[in-house]
C-alpha cells in the first residue's frame, strides 16, 4: 500500500501579464513505507511544486494527494489534522526552518510542544533523543543555529522535523548546498533513519549519485511529468525512457560523482509553453510523428515499473525494435 499518493497531480502558476506555467502537468507518485523514493530531472521541472504539493503545503490545481489513504488539503500548520504532522518537509536550507536567534533545545522542544506530542518535563530527554537520532552531541541544545557547520544545520532541521515522529519526510534538494564530505554524511543519515525508524522519504535531489547510493526506487521528471519509475537498480542498469537514459550517459565518471543533468544537451522548453505530443520529442534521438502528436501515458512494464513513452508497449519488457509500436 502507499503511504503518500500523488495522483495526476497539475500546477499552474499564474502570472500578471504573462502566461501561466504549469508547473507539474499531471505526475502521478506513489511513496511506500520506509522506503527512500528519489526524485530526478533538470531544474525547473517541476520538483520542488511537486514536492511542496507532497507535503500538504500547496495546493494542486487538479489532481488529488492521499497521506495513508485519506486526502489532504493545504492548511496552515496549526490548523492541520494531528494525522499530518506525520508528514514533514526539510528544505535546502536549514535556516529556513531553524530560527538564528533562539538555542536550539528550545527550538526542537517547541516542535514538540507545538504538536502535543509529550508532556513538558519530558521534553529536555527527547531533545536529546533527536540529537543523537542525527549525531550530534546532548550539548548542541544550548548553542545557536550559526555556532554549526552547514552539514551540522541541516543536522538539526532533519532533527526538528524528526520531533514530530513522521513516517513521511519531504526533502527538497537537503544535500545541495552542503560541501562534498558533509553531503555524504548526511546522505548516510537520512538512509540510516529511513532503515532504524522506518521513515520513508521522497527524496528530491540534482545530484544522480547520492540518489542511486540511497534510494530504493527513482521517479525521473522531465517538464512537469513523470517519465519513468523503477527500482533505482533498474533505472540505473537498464534505463528505458530516452530521457532517463540521457540523464544516466551524460554522467561522465564510472563513479557518477557531483554529476547534475544540467549536462545534457539540447535546451529545456519553456514550460508555459510545453512542446506538442511527448514533451522530450525535440531533445530525443527517437522521435517520429507520434510523438509529435501524442502524449505517451504512463505504461507500465514487467516488474512495477513504468514508462512514458511511445518507443513502449504494453506490458514489454525494453525499447521496441521498431517505431510503429501498438495504440494504448
Ligand atoms: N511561484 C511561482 N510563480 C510562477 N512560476 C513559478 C513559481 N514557482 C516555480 N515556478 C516555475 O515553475 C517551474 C517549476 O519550478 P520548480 O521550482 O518546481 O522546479 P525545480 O524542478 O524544483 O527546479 P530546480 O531544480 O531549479 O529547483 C519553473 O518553470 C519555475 O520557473
Ligand atoms: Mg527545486
């Protein structure tokens, strides 16, 4: 069963004198307890309005968002459904939810009280708790956010986000502004918590390695919609969508180290003005008239995964030898 379901999920944007951008055209997602599902694709795809809508603070255009079966709706923190505090979001930068003028114990423990979740004289040994739930020592509850290195800030947001014991966190691009040894460190963290307190996460991240490193399955966005879905073991050895293969080749060590898809060639369309037929058709090495034409569904393929895209038939296993393949 999914824990977080996103489905046919749109967004528009809209914008004074200027047309609207959709955003996210119809993603469809679906997160599993425990595990670590890693969003990627090129800047400005979509994934942190999907991640956003993910955690219950934007509200999608079209589409529904289900949180353990039930729907949820954008609502003010305070206002929220005790069941939703469940779902938690850490963001890029840790200072956007860590306040630089209050010592951290008092901040982690108002995320606690905030949530009902404890009784005040237990709120000191939890703080404590979640420190070491993030490898930082018991003391850190007396410093402020700025007496931290950036991996030990995001630390600390991972931290206040864990006080309201989530099974879901939402995490948009956490490594991206951290230094190479503390991403990896912090990469190591979040797998380590999704595994000892079985927390799953989406995992939004530029950077294709640290995904493949932690993440159980991989959702590839290309311009506002899912093209293909896998295991990360599958989507790495055997990528089907072009556009998944292009974002796997354009890595250029056999380590895939620091790579970003910013690398791949060809321009990304403008969103507000999508291409006709399959969005990737202009960048793709395989296009013929239907995907001028056309959107490809979302077509699933042998061992749950699935692929948008027309080189695909129902129910096949790789690429067809031809390009006249079957109408869904
Ligand atoms: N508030 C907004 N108003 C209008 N357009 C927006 C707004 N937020 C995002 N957009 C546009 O929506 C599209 C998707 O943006 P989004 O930030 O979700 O992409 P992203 O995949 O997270 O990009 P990045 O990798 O750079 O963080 C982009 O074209 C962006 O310019
Ligand atoms: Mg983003």
């Amino acid at each position: 069963m999914s824990l977080l379901e996103l489905d046919s999920v749109e967004v528009t944007y809209s914008r004074r004198g200027r047309d609207p951008v959709r955003a996210v055209a119809g993603a469809s997602i679906d997160l599993r307890p425990g595990e670590i599902m890693g969003l990627v694709g090129e800047s400005g795809c979509g994934k942190s309005t999907l991640a956003r809508v993910a955690a219950g603070l934007l509200a999608p255009s079209a589409g529904a968002v289900r949180f353990d079966g039930e729907p949820i709706g954008k609502l003010s923190r305070r206002a929220r459904p005790r069941r939703e505090v469940k779902l938690q979001m850490v963001f890029q930068d840790p200072y956007s939810s860590l306040n630089p003028r209050r010592r951290i114990g008092s901040q982690l423990a108002d995320a606690i009280r905030i949530n009902r979740l404890l009784p005040a004289d237990q709120h000191e040994r939890r703080v404590v708790e979640l420190l070491g739930h993030v490898g930082l020592p018991a003391s850190a509850l007396h410093s402020y956010p700025h007496q931290f290195s950036g991996g030990q800030r995001q630390r600390l947001a991972i931290a206040r986000a864990l006080a309201a014991e989530p099974t879901v966190l939402v995490l948009d691009e956490p490594l991206s502004a951290l230094d190479a040894s503390a991403q990896a460190q912090v990469a190591n963290l979040l797998l380590q918590l999704c595994r000892e307190l079985k927390i799953a996460m989406l995992l939004i991240s530029h950077d294709l390695a640290i995904v493949r490193q932690i993440a159980d399955r991989i959702s590839v966005m290309y311009l506002g919609l899912i093209v293909e879905t896998g295991t990360t073991q599958q989507i790495w050895s055997e990528p089907q969508h072009p556009y998944t293969r292009a974002l796997i080749g354009a890595i250029p060590h056999a380590d895939g180290l620091g790579t970003k898809p910013e690398a791949l060639p060809g321009e990304v369309p403008d969103p507000a003005r999508p291409p006709s037929g399959c969005r990737f058709h202009p960048r793709c090495p395989h296009t013929h008239d239907r995907c001028t034409t056309a959107a490809p569904s979302l077509i699933p393929l042998a061992g749950e995964r699935t692929v948008a895209c027309w080189l695909h038939v129902e129910g096949g296993a790789g690429p067809a030898t031809d390009t006249t393949t079957t109408d869904r």
